[in-house]
C-alpha cells in the first residue's frame, strides 16, 4: 500500500484527507440530492393515495347510510352492493397503500404493487 512507503508525516495525512474529502464532495453534490428527490416522491405520493383513502372511507360512510335509509326491498338490495363495491374498492386501496410504504423506492416492488392491486 502506498501510505506506508511514504515516511513523510504530512504526506500520510494528505493520502489520507484527499479520498475522504473527494467521498464527502460526491455524497453531498450527487448522492444525498438524488435520495432526498426519492424520499420526497415517495412521500408526496403516500399522502396523496391517503387522502384518496380517507374520501373513499367518507364516501363508504355515506352509501352505507343511503343503504340504511332505503325503504324498499329493491332499493336495498342495490344500496347493499353499491356499499359492497366501495367497501372492495376502499380495500384494494388500502392494500395498495400498504404494499407502496413497504416497497419504498424499490421500482421492482412498487411494478408488483400496481400489478397486484392497481387494478
């Protein structure tokens, strides 16, 4: 190795600090720009699939309600499975939404995700 050929003190330390210095440059300028752009998608998009769940729930309260108020038999019946198909609907995105937060910036997972679940 070429640090112990040098004797000079100074220059061990300057084979020392120069990769060091040249590795703190790259993470800053390329990689932890690049990580942090993905860690903000992913976030971003989290939030936005868990407002579409939150009003698809209201929108489940609310046909659920309709159903329950609904007079007659035929009514009923169809309200049921209005109800039925929100609640499939909220479920497949619930699940969707688990299986984004666990595949997290893998591209191979999320492609697995939206197979299984997107529809």
């Amino acid at each position: 190795m070429i640090l112990f050929q040098v004797r000079n003190p100074i220059a061990r330390v300057f084979l020392i600090l120069v990769p060091l210095i040249i590795f703190a440059v790259m993470y800053f300028t390329v990689i932890k720009p690049s990580s942090d752009t993905a860690n903000d998608a992913v976030r971003t998009t989290t939030q936005a699939v868990t407002q579409q769940l939150d009003q698809a729930k209201a929108d489940t309260a609310a046909a659920t309600k309709q159903a329950t108020d609904a007079t007659s038999p035929a009514t009923q019946k169809t309200a049921d499975d209005a109800s039925a198909g929100v609640q499939k609907s909220v479920d497949d995105a619930s699940k969707l939404t688990d299986c984004v937060a666990k595949a997290g910036a893998d591209t191979g997972a999320l492609a697995d995700c939206q197979a299984n679940f997107g529809g």
